[in-house]
C-alpha cells in the first residue's frame, strides 16, 4: 500500500512539475507569431485571423478563428483551423507545429497557375493536413468541389505519405484513397484509386487543359466510374480505368475506357482508348501531347451524326436538321494556338426533315482536303461524292476571326442522285418546301456568305443536261440550255430575303442580262435586256411559275417598277413602271399585243399597238396613266365581235380612258355595224359613245351618245339612237321578236333603256322612239290546217300586207307597248290610229281612216291581228 501511495505522489508530483512549465513556457502571442512565420514562410502568403486561443482539444494547440490565407494564386476564407503542436520540444522550449486541421473553408485557387511539385508537399511543416467540409472554387465563381474532407497522413521527405479524399453534394460524390512514397522529398512511387459518381463534367474544365476539354465544351452530362493512379520514379504516371458519361436524356450513357500516361514532364499519351456508344457505335482513340503540342487518331464506325455536334463550331448550324450514321477515320493535331485535322468521312442511312415530313439523303463519303482553325476561325477544304451518283462536290469554307463565313460549293458534271437531295437540304434550310425534282448532270458553284448584317448566298449554274421541275412553278426538259447567276441575301437573322438578283440568264433561247428585286419599305423590281420567247419556251415543254406559265409571244426590253405591301390593286406595279419593250404576239391564250411600248413612271405609251383576241382585232395609239387611272387611246383600227359578251380587260378597272375611234367594225346581236367612227370615254366601269356613226344594214346609224355598262353575261344600254334609211329585213333576229318578217326602208329616233343579249320586252322597260318605213310589207305564214300542211307536203299559206308607209310612236311599259300617232297608208288609203300590245301578246286598240268615214276596232294575238269595221 505504501509503494501504491508512493507511486501516486510521484506521479503526481510530475503532473505538477509539468504543468507549471508548460505554463511557464506556452505564451499565445509567441506561438501566433511562430505559426504565421512558418506558414507565411512555406506558402508566400499573408494569413490573418480576427482570434486565436490554445486548444487542449487533441493535445496542445492553437486555434486560429476566421482565418484568411491569400496569396495570388489561391486564398482560403477558414471557419477556423486547429493547429497541433509537439508536446517534447515545447517542454525544451521550441514550437514545432504537428498537424492542421481546416474546417468550413472556402478555397480559392487559380488552377493554371498552380503547379504542386513533390518536394512541396513533402517539405509541409506539418506531419497531417486535413481539411473538413471546405470547398473549392476558381476566382471566377465556378464550383469544383463542395464539402470536401480530405486527409494527408504521414507527411515527410522519406515517409509514404497517405491520403484520402471524398466529396458528396447534390446527388453526386468523388472518393478516393492512396499512398506517396517520399525519397529525399522526392516521390519515389506511389498509386491512388478514384471513383466517381454522377459528377458533372462542366466544374471538369477549370483543371482540364484547355486542349483537351475544348472537345467536350458544351457537354451537359455527368460522369461515373473508376480511374486507378500508378506512379513511378521521376515523377512519371498513368491512369486506366473506365468512365461513363450520361446525358440529359434517355439515351444509354457514353462509355469511355482506357489508358493516360505522363512518362515525363510536358508529355501524356493516350492509348488502348476507346469510346462506346453503344455495342455496334465505336470510336477507337490513339493520341498523345507533348508540352500542349497534341495529336489524336479517331477510328469511328456507325456513330449518330448527333454525337459529333458539340465539336462542330457554334456558328454552324447547317448540319443540325440532319440525322443518320457516320463512319470516320480522322487525325487532330491541336495546340493552345488551334488545331489542324485531316478525315475521311461517310454519312449513311442519313435523312432529315421539314415541317414533320422526312426526306432521304444518299450514302455520301467526304474526304478532306485541309481542315483547320482556333477558337475563332476555322477552314474546310473537301470532296464530297456519293457512291450513287457520279461526280464530285468540292467544297470550301472558311470562317475569319471577324466572325465572317463563307462556303463555296463546287460541282463539276455531278449526278441528279448526289446534288437534287443536297439542294433539297439546301432549300429547306432557306424555309422553302425541299420539293425539287431532277435527273441528269448539274455544273457551277454555291456560295453561302455570312456575316453579323446577314447573309449572301450565290450560285452559278448550268444544269443543260439535266432535267429539273417544282410543282406549280417550272419544269425544263433535258437537253434545254439552262444558265444562270443567281445572288439571294437575307438581313441578319430573317428567313426572307431582302435582294435576289439574277444576271446573265438563259433559258432555252430566252435570256436576261439583270434583273433585281428589293424589299425596304416597298418592293422595287429592275430588269435590263429581258428577252424571252413564251411560245418557244411552251413548245418545248418548259414550265414557268404561275402567272408567266399562260403568256405566249414574245418580250424584249428593260424596266423598273415599285409597289407596296398588301396594295388592294392586282396592278399597284404598274403605277411605278418606267422602260420600254418592244411586243410580237405576246398575252394570254386569248389577248395578245404587238408593238413598241414606252412607260415613263407609270404612263404606258404606244404609237402602234395591235390587239388580237377571241372578240376581234384592234389598232391602237395613245397613252394610258396607271398612277392616275387615266389616258387618251384613239383606235385606229378595230373589227370587234362581242356576240359573247366578255368582260372587260382586269386592267382597265377604275381607269378613265377616252379616245376618238377612226375606224372600226362591231359584230352585236349577229348585226354588222361598219364604218364606225366618232369618240369614247370609259369611266367608273361604264363605256360612253358620243357622236357615233356608222352604216348597218345598207343605212345610216347615229348617236349622240351612248352609255354601256358590262354586267355578268350582259350589256347594259341606255342612251338615244337615230336610224336612217336601214333595210329592215337585213337586220337579223328581228322576225323572230315580231313573228313576221318586215320588208321597207326603216327611219327611227329611239331612245333605248335595257341590256343585251336579252330582247324580250320585259328587258327594256321605259324604251321608246319613233318609227318610220316606207315601201313595206309585212308577212307571215298562217297556221297549218290540213293534213298535207301539218306533214309539210304544201306548205302553209303565206299572208302579206304591203303598205307604202308605216309610222308611230312606241314606249315600253309595265308588260306592255304602247303604240301611238299610228299612220298608215296602204293602197291609197290613209289610216291614224293608236294601239296596246300586253305581254301575252293581246292586241287592243283603234284606227280611223284620216276622212273620219271609217272606223276600225283592233284585236287578236300578235303576230295575228284583227280588226273590225265600227262605222
């Protein structure tokens, strides 16, 4: 019991020994200033804590709260850090720092200007570092790992150095472990194991070179697997393992495995590498940098042309209504300055789309020329052919540092299967329905110019031997010469174009030397030597688009016009119109012109212009203004027939057009009437004739004037007439109106209130005039009665009255006509008279002999009348 007690008072007696000098040697300010000297000493930078305390927490140490440690390359903002102290050589009276603990830290680090070497992390002045849910970000805001615990144990210059690291956040985590081997601050060995979980490529790229992460810069995915690190002397690595990268969508993830060695400083090569689509889409990867001087083989086979987009330029976007297979075989070469490639590329099983509808593209093989370019520009030079089609398209394009793009294709005696579905592609890039349809051979070039104001697409082509068509618009026949230099630009970013000119022209034996249309404010249209020959084009098969496709005859010359959006008027061109062209046969199926044609802003003039269509012909000279809607045309000619009634020309609505006629012949009503001259005037939809005359019927027709106004089908007529000395019975389907036929020498002055082609009464209500004729005679057929004239064996007898002058008045009224002032005198005797004729035909009135010793009553039916003796 005693040496019990004995023992308990020694040890005591020590306890006590060594408190009071640990108390007599620990003072915090000394050991703030020795720790500050030693971390600023090994890390070139300034720390700083707002308090410090002695923990007694794991042995004796310092406790520094929110801390900072900034350098110019990193900076870490510490909730706090422990720092451990070795107990024996603090007794002896030196400060010798053990271990360090951060814990809730933020770190800061600029990772291109960090380069961690081993004798700096085996000189640490610390035997463990350990760093507690802290985090780690670049300067710029961008996360590279969050709650990160990581642990080095072991710290020394001849000591194998453990370390151990996991990082979980947000449904994704890294862990890892491994061992250094220290030999005279050296790493003489050592191996790792990393396993990754869903972590997102994107916080990758801060400590990726730039060489290599630029390849997969706009990946959105996530990473997954294992990599193991085996070093070796002289500081040498490799890294194998497999990775799987998933995407945003459902599509099974891209699975990459392989192997990364670094042999020595500035150098990594990659080999055994490969890339995994799926079990048949494989790209096969050999590759190595050596001081960020890089170079890559790729041998891919049945890989989506989808997979190659994020490698494609930003500014591209050409490719991306494309989706089919690609098989290449390509070399990179690449440097922090760009990168140069040379690749054989086959695109197969490809299709694309527009407006939900699919369109087959031909197997197409690209073999490259010259590929190259940087961050900002870049330079294509290839062959495109098609083991379908003969031929092949040389293609080049470019993009400048100025953000500038151009492209050129080049196509020399190409097939229909390779360029028609290439053009398709092309044209439903353009928002145009791909609908086009061609065999045989096709040379020129396309070139598509982009830039920040828009873009410009050319091409110059010959397609002679080739057959080519669009619905509703044109169609050329093999063997027809077709050439033509076509310029289309769009503003920025629209999908219509804004300028399409078209220069040195031909189709078939027509050409154009210019033409331009623009779109401001206005649309503005320029041509210059237009020659075109519509019968030619028709007769040998060659559609043109809807609205030209009808025109026949032929058309030469230069013009301009303007016109505005949305104009109420089909003819709003015509009102700007400036140029002349010179006219043989050229119109519709029905209405064609020949002549010399001058417009000076909107006034059409002619001094000889021949009509020609289904009423007839005419010759014409004068003006006609489509910006004011009027003119002045004399016809100088015309021989019109308007037995069908047509309406009248589209053009000439709304215009107030006037003239004198010289000469000319119009068929009406099966009626001849020639020798026409006198003036017009068609104004608000009507046609006024003042002063007309002319000859009919072996006499005399005149008018003062005369209003017409076309309606469906019809003529409306009214106006006043004087007839003089016409042959009635050379005016045709006038017995048919009376029943009866009507011989003599016809006077009148009527004044005419109706329409043609209608003659029926009940068309020409409040018509009237007066009638003349002498040396008539009035006849008809009577009713067959007997057997022999009902089976036209005789023939009914004829019943005539002849008379040596008829006179009266008329008016048509309310279903009926009402003669007046009638005279008659027959064989000497002189009847006067007045009469009704109802719209059934029933006849009533009365005539008197001029002595008054006779009257008569009439009756009857017309053409039958009666009469009968009163007195």
């Amino acid at each position: 019991m005693r040496v019990k007690v004995r023992r308990i008072a020694i040890a005591g007696a020590l306890l006590l020994a060594l408190g009071v000098t640990l108390v007599m040697r620990i003072d915090i300010e000394s050991l703030n200033s020795y720790i500050r000297q030693e971390v600023q000493g090994f890390t070139e930078s300034g720390l700083e804590a707002k308090k410090s305390s002695l923990s007694f927490l794991h042995g004796i140490g310092v406790r520094l709260d929110e801390v900072i440690l900034k350098q110019e390359h990193y900076r870490v903002d510490a909730g706090h850090m422990n720092i451990g102290i070795r107990l024996l050589p603090l007794l002896l009276g030196k400060v010798e720092v053990d271990t360090l603990d951060i814990h809730d830290a933020v770190i800061m680090v600029r990772p291109e200007a960090l380069q961690p070497t081993s004798t700096a992390i085996s000189s640490l002045p610390f035997e463990r570092i350990k760093l507690v849910r802290s985090q780690i970000r670049t300067f710029d805001g961008s996360e590279l790992l969050n709650n990160l615990h990581l642990e080095l144990r072991n710290i020394g210059a001849n000591r194998e150095t453990l370390w151990e690291l996991q990082a979980k956040q947000d449904g994704h985590s890294i862990s890892g472990h491994g061992l250094l081997n220290f030999y005279n601050g050296e790493i003489s060995s050592g191996f790792g194991k990393l396993k990754f979980d869903h972590v997102p490529v994107a916080p990758l790229r801060a400590v990726t070179p730039e060489s290599i992460f630029s390849w997969f810069d706009q990946s959105q995915g996530k990473i997954s697997g294992s990599l193991t690190l085996d070093i070796t002397r002289n500081q040498s690595w490799a890294v194998f393992g497999e990775l799987s990268l998933n995407g945003a969508t459902e599509e099974p993830p891209l699975r990459l495995r392989g192997k990364l060695e670094h042999p020595e400083t500035g150098v990594l090569i990659w080999h055994d590498s490969f890339i995994h689509f799926n079990e048949d889409a494989v790209i096969a990867i050999d590759g190595e940098c050596r001081n960020e001087q890089c170079e890559t083989a790729l041998d891919a086979t049945n890989i989506e042309l989808k997979t190659w987009f994020p490698l494609i330029p930003k500014t591209v976007s050409f490719h991306k209504q494309i989706n089919g297979l690609t098989d290449i075989n390509a070399v990179v070469q690449w440097d922090d300055q760009g990168w140069d490639s040379s690749a054989a590329f086959r695109l197969k099983d490809a299709s694309y789309r527009y407006k939900e509808t699919g369109h087959q593209l031909p197997e197409i093989l690209l073999q490259t020329a010259e590929l190259q370019g940087d961050n900002k520009s870049w330079l294509v030079k290839a062959a495109l052919t098609s083991p379908d089609a003969k031929g092949e398209l040389v293609i080049e394009s470019v993009q400048k540092k100025s953000g500038i793009k151009e492209m050129q294709i080049n196509a020399s005696d190409v097939d229909a299967p390779l360029w028609q579905p290439l053009a398709n592609l092309l044209l439903s890039s353009l928002e145009i329905d791909p609908q086009l349809e061609a065999t045989g051979l096709m040379n020129g070039t396309i070139g598509l110019h982009q830039h920040i104001s828009g873009k410009i697409l050319r091409l110059e082509l010959d397609g002679k031997t080739a057959a080519l068509s669009y619905p509703s618009l044109f169609k050329k026949p093999e063997n027809i010469e077709a050439a033509c230099n076509v310029e289309i630009r769009w503003p920025k970013t629209a999908t219509t174009p804004d300028v399409v000119t078209l220069r040195e022209c031909h189709l078939d034996n027509s050409s154009l030397q210019l033409a331009r249309w623009m779109h401001t404010s206005q649309h503005q249209l320029e041509i210059k030597k237009l020659s075109v020959h519509f019968d030619q084009l028709h007769n040998h098969a060659v559609l043109l688009p809807d609205g030209l496709s009808t025109l026949r005859g032929d058309l030469e010359g230069d013009g301009k016009t303007a016109w505005e959006d949305g104009g109420k008027n089909n003819f709003g061109w015509a009102t700007h119109m400036s140029g002349s062209w010179h006219l043989q046969n050229f119109g519709d199926p029905q209405w064609h012109a020949s002549g010399a044609v001058k417009a000076i802003k909107g006034q059409l003039e002619s001094s000889h212009l021949m009509l020609h269509g289904p009423q007839g012909q005419a010759e014409l000279q004068g003006e006609v203004s489509f910006a004011t809607g009027t003119g002045d045309v004399d016809i100088l000619e015309a021989k019109l027939d308007f037995s069908s009634y047509p309406d009248p020309p589209a053009f000439l609505e709304g215009k107030n057009i006037r003239g004198r006629i010289h000469h000319a012949q119009l068929t009406m009503l099966e009626n001849e009437l020639q020798d026409i001259h006198g003036y017009y005037r068609m104004h608000r939809g009507q046609l006024d004739l003042e002063n007309i005359q002319g000859s009919i019927a072996d006499g005399q027709l005149f008018s003062t004037k005369l209003v017409i106004t076309p309606a469906a089908d019809k003529y409306a007529v009214s106006g006043k007439m004087r007839l003089k000395n016409i042959r009635s019975e050379q005016i045709k389907g006038l017995t048919p109106i009376l029943q009866a036929e009507l011989k003599g020498r016809l006077h009148a002055n009527i004044e005419l209130q109706g329409s043609f082609p209608s003659l029926q009464a009940d068309s020409w209500q409040q018509s009237n005039g007066d009638i003349l004729i002498y040396n008539g005679e009035w006849s008809r057929e009577s009713k067959a009665d007997t057997l022999t004239e009902h089976l036209g064996i005789k023939k009914p007898e004829q019943i005539s009255h002849a008379f040596n002058q008829l006179g009266f008045r008329f008016r048509l009224r309310e279903q009926q006509v009402d003669f007046d002032q009638v005279n008659l005198n027959y064989n000497g005797v002189q009847l006067r008279g007045k009469a009704e004729v109802a719209a059934d035909g029933a006849i009533q009135g009365t005539v008197e002999s001029t002595d008054r010793k006779s009257l008569y009553s009439l009756g009857g039916t017309w053409p039958k009348p009666s009469w009968k003796l009163l007195q």
